[in-house]
C-alpha cells in the first residue's frame, strides 16, 4: 500500500506545471503510418507548431533498413530549420543549412592522395 501512495504522490509531482514554466497546447494536424510490410514502411506526421517528420523505409541489401526523410521545427528566433537524411549500411547521414561542414581540404592532400595512389598501383605496401 505504501508503494501505491509514493508511486501516486510521484506521478503528481511529475505532472505538476513548475512555476514560470509556460504550458503549450500542440494539436496534431496529421499522423499517417504505414505498419511495415515485408520491411517497408512510411510515416508522415505534422502539428501546429511547425514540427514535421516523413520518412520512408524499405529493407536494404545488408541486412539493416535503409530509410530517407526530412524533418523541419521552428527554432527559438523563427527560423524553420529542415534536415533531410539517409539511414543505410553506413549510417545516418542528415543534410540541411544549419549544419556545419567541415572546410577543404588543404592543398597538399591532393598530391598526398595521388602518390599514395600510384604507389598502391607500383605494388608498394607499408606494414
């Protein structure tokens, strides 16, 4: 019984607004899935406050499902902010504005790339 009254005082507690915390309503504008057959699936989602999510999988030659998609929100300034990816055999792989890249390489890799190269087609090996 005493674990009933702490796991009911807990659940309040959690649920209970903080003070200053704001209290935000988000209404789901669509929800469509797709249950996967034979490894195949797709998921569309979208609420009111500018989240929204598709995605598309299908089963991939090694084993693992492959899927693309985007997803977009609204930053805290405004801004939409959308990523668009590729799940597969080497990883998840987003793309969007927002994210870094890395810089170019510098100029001698190039030449580093192609010594290597015509040392591998020479035969030499280093161990």
């Amino acid at each position: 019984m005493k674990f009933v009254i702490l796991a009911f005082l807990l659940s309040v507690a959690a649920a209970a607004k903080l003070p200053g915390e704001a209290h935000h309503v988000v209404s789901i504008i669509s929800d469509t899935r797709e249950a996967p057959v034979n490894g195949a699936f797709s998921t569309n989602f979208e609420a009111d406050n500018g989240i929204k999510y598709s995605e598309i999988g299908r089963p991939g030659e090694a084993g693992q499902t492959n899927s693309e998609g985007t997803y977009s929100f609204v930053d805290e300034n405004g801004n939409t902010i959308e990523v668009r990816f590729v799940a597969n055999e080497f990883g998840f792989q987003p793309q969007g504005a927002h994210l870094p890249v890395a810089p170019p390489p510098p100029p001698h890799v190039a030449e580093l790339l192609r010594i290597a190269e015509e040392q591998r087609a020479a035969g030499i090996t280093f161990e």
